[in-house]
C-alpha cells in the first residue's frame, strides 16, 4: 500500500537517538532543551515547552490562560478531535466555528459573526483555537485584531504547519497568537515518534506551561517559599501533569530539524506535481492563500458534482489499487462521544459537512516516489475521465 503520509528517518537520526540510550540521561538531560532552542531558532519565538504531544501542550496551553468552567472554547470542526478534547479536559465548553469554502480553515467572516452575537448574548469564547488545516495558516493578522476587539485568547493547532510561514515570519513565532501548538507524531511534517511542543512569547505563559508539564513542581528559589531548606528541596506549586518529552524523542527531534526545509520542499515539489496533473479532473484542488507557505502537510481533493463518481465510490476504488487514502477531518460534533455531550448541530456548520462529503486525502511525504506519484494520478484519471 502507498500510505497518505509517512516519516522519514535518516541513518543521522539513528545514530543519535542510540548515543541517547549509552548516555547518563534519558529523561530530563541537554536534548530536551536542545531541541527547544531549535525551535526557538527555527520560528524565532522566544519559549519553547516540549512534551509529549500535541494533545498534552493544547492541554497546558489552555489551562496556562486560564481555561476552566463555565468557560467556551471556539475552534473548527475539521480537525483531530484533541483541539476540542483539550478544553473538555478543563471543564470548559466548546463550540465549533464553520469553515472557509476554499482554505478550509476557520472562516473568519462565520467567526465576525459569532462573535458580535454573543457579545450580545454576554457568552464571548475565552479561547479561540484556529487549526491551520493541511499546513496553511489561518488569517492570523485578522483574528488578532478580532482578537483584540473581543477580547479573547488565540491558541493555534499548527500539529500540521512546523516549516510554514505566514507573512513574513514563521508560523509558530506568535506574532498574532498567545500560543501556538506543534505535533510531532510520525505522519507529521518533522517527528519525535510521539511528541508536541507549545511555543509562546509570554514569559509568564511559558513559566506556567514549564510547570504545567511536570507535576507543578519546582526548584526555582523564585517561585518557592521555603528558606534554604537543603539540597534536595523543591516544592509543588500548581496541580500539573507528567507530560515530558524524552531524551530519546528531543534527539530525534534535533536531529529532524536539520532537515524541515528539505522535508517541506520536497512536500511543495510533490504538490506542484499532483497541481498540474489532476487540474482538468472534476476535482476541487487544495488552494495557496496568498502571501504564505504552507507546510502542505496534506493534499486534500474534493470531489465535486461533475465527478462521475462519488467520493465513499472514489476512496474506495483507490483503496482497491492499493493506495492508503485517507479522510481529514469527520467534524467532531459528529463524534458519538460529542452527540452525547450535546449541544451541536450539523446545520451550525454547513461548509463543513459539504467538505466532509467530498474530501479525500491522496499521499504526500517527502520520499514518495515518482513511480508511486504517477499511479497515484493514474488511478485519479481513470476513475475519473
Ligand atoms: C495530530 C494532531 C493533533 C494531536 O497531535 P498529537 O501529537 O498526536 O497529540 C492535534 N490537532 C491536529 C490538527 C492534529 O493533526
């Protein structure tokens, strides 16, 4: 089978996960802040909080603002269901935001609209959480300024955009956002097996983050109240979690990020090809928004009206000839366990169930062949001619 996504590790990679595994530390040593420092370098955002994946910094994100009853959470339903899980484990609510018809992030003008009814309503989010889908960024510059004009916090799920810019910086510097969440899961742009970071320009945010990661507890005379107790002293000052990134997962992590700019390059070479390719089929191909990179995480079809076949039929017959197509996203609301908390209606989010009916997503990573690319496109025309 040709998978959608797949990791690429180099013998370089090996060799230093291995030095790991003979070295004093396989928790908590130099790796760990090493590889922040390189995300520090690579997005120029002043802290970085790794740990030990997406899900656990969209975790200690939200608590690090504050997040707990009573409050809302606002993201789009075409994500992984940990964006709107996180707020759930804060007790907080959550509401989903209808997507644009052509980036297929969080649309903006649905959100305008949201926003001035309940501040009406007296229910404005505390959080808004944008999922910069398939590697493209959301329009940040216009949500920090609804941002600033509603008076909300902006998180955002970058799991599929390290390596993307968005204007003239680095998604990930939080140029226009609080924080910003990076996944490091296999099938993700760079990997650390399973791993996250949150990247912040608060010093407070990252404090707390710092914290928040493992088990509230500190040795930091400036947040401790004892007075020289002995060596061996440290307090625990928050109620955290153990959410550490290993020594293992950091070196691997390093060692990655030498090659992102590769990895993504070759991502956009592979785009540039299917983008020329598949453009006379009944097919809605994925859109470049302007002034940005994407990280192009995913290449996500739609299947539109014309196609002679549709898209449960399309799936299906790629599946068949061997190739591992997958679907990003099933709204979450749709989720049974989402049914059962309540609240959501399909009718909420009309773009986002058109998408759903239409979107495959056909394989993109840095080591897919030319051989595999061509049957991959092959197998779309003659199913589609
Ligand atoms: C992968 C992913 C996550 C979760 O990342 P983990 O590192 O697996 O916890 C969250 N949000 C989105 C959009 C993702 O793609």
């Amino acid at each position: 089978m040709i998978p959608y996504g797949r990791q690429n590790i180099s013998d370089a990679d090996i060799a230093e996960v291995l030095a790991v595994l003979k070295s004093d530390y396989l928790t908590q040593g130099p790796r760990v802040p090493a590889f922040e420092a390189a995300l520090r370098a690579h997005t120029g955002v002043a802290h970085a909080i790794a740990v030990n994946s997406a899900t656990s910094a969209l975790h200690i994100a939200y608590l690090a603002l504050g997040l707990g009853a009573g409050d809302e959470v606002w993201t789009s339903p075409i994500t992984f269901v940990a964006t709107a899980n996180a707020a759930l484990y804060c007790q907080a609510g959550v509401r989903f935001v209808d997507i644009d018809p052509r980036t297929y992030t969080l649309c903006l003008d649905r959100l305008e609209d949201m926003l001035a009814e309940a501040e009406a309503s007296g229910r404005l989010p505390k959080i808004v959480a944008p999922v910069h889908l398939a590697g493209q960024s959301c329009d940040m510059s216009r949500l920090a300024a609804l941002a600033k004009r509603y008076g909300f916090h902006v998180v955002e799920d970058a799991s599929h955009s390290i390596g993307a810019s968005y204007g003239d910086g680095k998604v990930g510097d939080c140029r226009y956002s609080d924080i910003c969440v990076f996944s490091f899961h296999p099938v993700k742009i760079i990997t650390t097996a399973e791993g996250g970071v949150a990247t912040t320009n608060d010093a407070g945010l990252a404090q707390k983050m710092d914290l928040l990661r493992s088990h509230g507890v500190t040795r930091d005379p400036g947040l401790i109240s004892a007075q020289d107790e002995g060596g061996w002293y440290y307090e625990q000052v928050e109620l955290g979690f153990n959410y550490r990134m290993t020594e293992l997962q950091a070196a691997l992590g390093v060692s990655q990020m030498v090659r992102l700019e590769e990895f993504v390059a070759a991502r956009h070479d592979r785009a540039r090809v299917y983008d020329r390719e598949l453009a006379g089929l009944p097919l809605q191909l994925p859109y470049q928004a302007e002034g940005q990179r994407s990280a192009l995480h995913l290449y996500p079809i739609l299947v539109t009206d014309d196609a002679p076949l549709d898209r449960r039929t399309l799936f299906d017959a790629l599946r068949t000839a061997g190739i591992a197509v997958n679907v990003h996203y099933i709204p979450v609301y749709q989720q049974p366990y989402y049914q059962r908390v309540g609240g959501f209606s399909a009718q909420d989010c009309p773009v986002a169930e058109d998408y759903y009916a239409r979107a495959i997503s056909i394989p993109l990573f840095p080591d897919l062949t030319e051989t595999d690319q061509s049957y991959v496109i092959d197998q779309l025309r003659r199913n589609l001619g």
